[in-house]
C-alpha cells in the first residue's frame, strides 16, 4: 500500500517584475506586472508505507515546495496528492495527527522553553493521552540520550543536541509518516552519525515511512534504499541507491592538512583538485583505486595533521546524471 500518491503535481509563484523608470513604476502601481515561476512541475510518484526514500536534488530544485504541498503547508497549483488516503490541503488538520515533519533550519520547538516543558506542549496540541504521552517520552528520552537537556533551554543547545530533540519531538505522538527536510544540515560528523542512527531505528523498529531530503550523499548512502532526484521543478531519475551510487558516486575528495609541504603522490585514480600551503584537496576516482588504499599510502607518505572523507557535492551528482542522460540520448 502507498503511504504517499503523487500525481502531476505542480506549484507555481508569481513574483512582481521590477519596474524600470518612472513611468514604468507608475504604471505598475495601477496594473503590476508578474512572472510565473514554476517551482514544481507535473511531479509524479508513489512511496509505499515503511519506505525510506530520499529526495533530492541541488538548491532550489522544488525539494522543500514538494514538502510543504505533502504537509498541507502549501496549495498546488495542479495536480493531486494523497498522504495516508488525506489530500494534505484539504484535510491538513487530520493530517497533522498522523505525521511528523522535522525542517532543518526551521524550529518546532521554542527557543526559551527547555526541551521536556516543549514536549508537554506539544503533547497537548496532539491531544494525546497523558499516561501513554509520559511512557512515549520516557523511550524517546532514553533512545536519543536527552535526559540531561530537558532543562536546558533550546537557544543553548548545540546544534546535533538540538536536531536530536526536534526529531524526538515530532515522533511523539507516533505518526505513521515522517518527512525530514536537511536535518544534519551543519552538523559534525560524529552528530550526523547519531542522527542518522535515529532515523534509521524510527524506520526499521516502528515501520515509519520516512521521506527525507539532504544535500549529503552520505545521508543518503546510509539510510536509503531508493532515491527521487529533481532538479528545476522536474523529476529527472527515480532508482535504487546502489544504483545511484554505481553510476554516479564514483568519487570521494580527500582534505588533507600536512605538517610538511605536499609532494604530490603516485596512486592511480587520485587529482589534486585544490593546494595551498599545507592544505591539500584530493579527488579519488573509485573505479581505479579503493578509498582505503589511498588514505593509506597517504599516511605512509606524509604527517598528516588532519583528515575529512566527504562524498562529492549533490551538485556534482546531478551534473554527472544529466550527462549521462544526454549521452544516452544522444546513443539512442
């Protein structure tokens, strides 16, 4: 059964053209002129219940738009939605009862109230049982380590502590669908790891349906299984992740911090993408040589002071689908 039905979906915004000149401003006083922008279009696709489905796509690309449509935040323009048999703007209210929604850079929780009086809150808006409420909080507590930061008020926690809690917050009331819009976005790794953990128990121990959206692959090589990519309002590939990550993940980028002058090394697969100084960038093609092959001879080479492994930015990624369908297309 679809936990989420998306057909033909579209959103479009009109935004005010600047007037040039007096006249022009004049005129556009009486008679204001605007231009559509489609931030959406014709978007179609079904997420069956317990999936865990990534969805993305490069800055502006119509990820959040989608999001807000499937919440209720946000009127289409066309075309139609389901989430859990509700139309999300017409029913937004009923909604609301079954799913949770966690904005990375947008707070549920209130700055100046702790964390535990934010959940009592939230409790009563859900209008959920107070005996059931007080055993549900007790398990989120414990599972994400929180029972130090109930008292803290939310503006002094960190950002992972933060994100932590948002996620528990929107799980209180047990919804059936869990839309996740960046939520390691700034955060460390070791933070991202926790997170990740979280989402990835909510997914498998409670059946959620889990819908998230990230600008970090590594988000999206950890916890998913199937990935949506748009880009431009429109839909442009929906396959498996080991798919995504055979044909257009093939590289990861190295960031070195030397205690000695880099020398350059000989290893196959591996460009120096940017240095200065002591700061060293690395790209390494995976096809030629494994990651774990690099790091090593790089540590026998040089004192290295510091070391990241990122995955190539969701830019990239895009750019490197859009060429391969343009070659493709260009076989056919």
């Amino acid at each position: 059964m679809a936990a989420i039905e998306v057909r033909d979906l579209t959103k479009v915004f009109y935004r005010r053209e600047r007037a040039v000149g007096t006249a022009a401003a004049l005129r556009a006083l009486v008679r204001p002129r605007q231009r559509a922008v489609a931030a959406v279009q014709d978007v179609g696709f079904d997420v069956a219940a317990g999936q865990l489905l990534a969805f993305i796509g490069p800055n502006g690309a119509g990820k959040s738009t989608t999001i807000k449509m499937l919440t209720g935040i946000l009127f289409p323009s066309g075309g139609s939605a389901r989430v859990l048999g509700l139309v999300p703007w017409e029913q937004r209210v009923r909604l609301a009862f079954r799913i949770g929604a966690v904005f990375g850079q947008r707070s549920q929780l209130l700055l100046h109230l702790p964390p535990g009086d934010a959940f009592d809150l939230l409790a009563r808006i859900y209008e959920l049982d107070w005996d059931a409420y007080r055993q549900r909080r007790a398990e989120l507590v414990e599972r994400f380590e929180l029972a130090e930061l109930l008292g803290v008020p939310v503006r002094k926690l960190s950002l992972g502590q933060r994100m932590r809690c948002e996620i528990a917050a929107s799980l209180l009331h047990r919804p059936q669908v869990l839309f996740l819009d960046e939520p390691t976005i700034g955060l460390d790794p070791v933070a991202k790891g926790a997170v990740r953990e979280l989402i990835r128990h909510a997914n498998r121990e409670e059946g959620m349906t889990v819908f998230l959206t990230s600008h970090d692959a590594g988000d999206i090589e950890a916890l998913c299984k199937r990935v949506i990519v748009i880009n431009a309002g429109r839909l442009v590939l929906d396959d498996s992740v080991s798919n995504l990550r055979r044909h257009y993940m093939g590289s990861k980028v190295i960031d070195l911090k030397l205690a000695e002058a880099w020398a350059g090394i000989e290893a196959p697969g591996v460009s120096v993408v940017k240095g200065k100084g002591l700061a060293v960038k690395l790209r390494v093609d995976l096809a030629q040589a494994p990651i774990e092959a690099v790091v090593s001879r790089l540590l026998q080479r040089y004192h290295v002071e510091d070391i990241t492994i990122e995955d190539p930015p969701m830019e990239e990624i895009i750019a490197a689908i859009y060429r391969a369908q343009a070659e493709g297309g260009r076989g056919q």
